[in-house]
C-alpha cells in the first residue's frame, strides 16, 4: 500500500514508498534491518491515526499469520 505523498513527505521518507500489509514479522526491537535515521534514532515519526487503521484493517482483511525473525 504506497503511502500518501504527505505522509512520505512528513516521515521525510521517498515518494512512492509503501507498507507492506500482507507479511506481518515480529522481532525484538531495534532489529537488524531497522536503520537509525540521522538524527540517530529508528523513529521517522507518526502516522496519522486513520492510515493506521486502514494498514490494519488491511493486514486483519490478507488474514497474515506473523512470522518470527531471530535476525
């Protein structure tokens, strides 16, 4: 699901970047293939609340079964 160009924008993210919402992995945080941005932290920012839910609803609707990373 790409997200609204604003959104991209505002997490200071590519245009035409996305979320995947039909693979759900669960790992402990801060796991290997989360890179810290500049500032030095793992945190772009927030999403607004109501792309949130339609990223969930969308993972809850694809029925996705997480799976764990070790790595």
């Amino acid at each position: 699901m790409e997200l609204p160009p604003r959104v991209a924008k505002h997490l200071k993210l590519d245009a035409g970047c996305g979320v995947v919402c039909n693979d759900l992995n669960r790992f402990t945080w801060v796991g290997p293939d989360v890179r810290a941005t500049p500032n030095g932290t793992p945190f772009y920012g927030q999403m607004p609340e109501r792309l949130f839910e339609e990223i969930r609803a969308r993972v809850i609707a694809n029925a996705v079964r997480q799976t764990d990373r070790d790595e």
